[in-house]
C-alpha cells in the first residue's frame, strides 16, 4: 500500500465513520436510534482507520518515503479525526438526562485535542513523537464499544451499573483520566529528561 493512501485511507474511514452515524439524530423523539448493522460496520472502520494510523508512517520510513510535509499532513488530518471520535460519543451515549451533555462533549473536545497538542509540543521540544497508551486505550475502547452497542443495542447505555452510575460517567472519566494520569505526566517527564 503506498504512502499516500495509507494516509488518505485513515482520514477517509474516519470521515465515514461519522458521515454513517451523522444521519441518525442522537436525541430526535421520534426518530429510531443507529441500527445494530450501523455500530458493526462503524466499529470496523474505526478498528482500520486506527490501524492504518499507526502503520503509515513507519511505511513511509521502510520505504524512504518519509519527508516533514508528510508527517504534518498525517498529523493534520490526524487532529480532524480527533474531532470525528468524540463526535461520535453522542450516537452512542444520546442526549437528555441519561446522555451526553452539549458541555460534556465540548469538554471531551478539548481534552482529545489538548492530549494532540501537548503530545506535538513535546515532539518539537525532544524530537521524538512519543504517544502515550492514552491514544491506544481510547481507540481500543472506542472499537470495543461500538461492537458491544451493535449486540446490545443503545438503549443498554442509558441505564446505571453502579450506585447509580451511568456508563457514559465511565467514558467520560476514562477520557479525562487518561488526559491527566498518562498524556501530561508522560509528555512532561520526557520533556524533563
């Protein structure tokens, strides 16, 4: 696969992986939620884009084909998809009372792209692009949920598991929990090595 496409093919599964969910309101009243075929394919979209993510530039390196406009396109388009991922949080979580605020999402913005920023901040600093397993752990859990809301159906998130505890509180502490115990402590620590 070239580069190129590797680097296209990534954005694009992103792209589509809302463009899918963008037509299934997350809160209409009347409207039936994504159907369980949707989350499979959105799930396998998400599970490739991120793996030709991670694969692009070390095929780019094995084929001398590395060059900095390279890396900043794929970063660039990178931090696109970043937005594409939480977006996607209100398709699986909704909206309301059991859902997913409009505040909520904003903040869940702003820490993704806060924990890009910071990750770039250090490689310009160090000269290594270090990312840390908050990345990792957020698109393993993203795939997963997908394909736990294909076989459960959406409704199963709206319900609290513990002490009244929603799983969106789950995702949503997960997000900020990997933002603050692992993005900042590790960019900080390589930048003060």
């Amino acid at each position: 696969m070239s580069f190129f496409l590797s680097f296209f093919l990534s954005f694009f599964l992103s792209f589509f992986l809302s463009f899918f969910l963008s037509f299934f309101p997350p809160s209409a009243p009347d409207q039936e939620h994504v159907p369980n075929a949707i989350w499979v394919v959105v799930g396998l979209l998400n599970f490739m884009a991120y793996t030709l993510d991670g694969v692009d530039g070390k095929q780019a390196r094995r084929t001398q084909s590395s060059t900095p406009l390279g890396e900043l396109f794929d970063h660039g388009l990178d931090s696109w998809a970043c937005m594409f991922f939480v977006v996607t949080v209100y398709s699986t979580f909704g909206r309301g009372p059991n859902g997913v605020s409009v505040f909520v999402l904003y903040l869940l913005l702003w820490v993704v792209l806060f924990s890009f920023i910071l990750s770039h901040w250090e490689k310009y600093n160090t000269g290594i692009l270090f990312l840390p397993w908050g990345y990792d752990i957020s698109q393993v859990t993203i795939t997963i949920v997908y394909i736990v809301t294909s076989i459960v159906g959406v409704e199963a998130w709206y319900n609290p598991f513990l002490f009244n505890f929603f799983y969106r509180d789950l995702f949503v502490a997960m997000i900020v929990g990997c933002g603050l115990t692992v993005t900042v402590p590790m960019s900080l620590l390589n930048y003060y090595k």
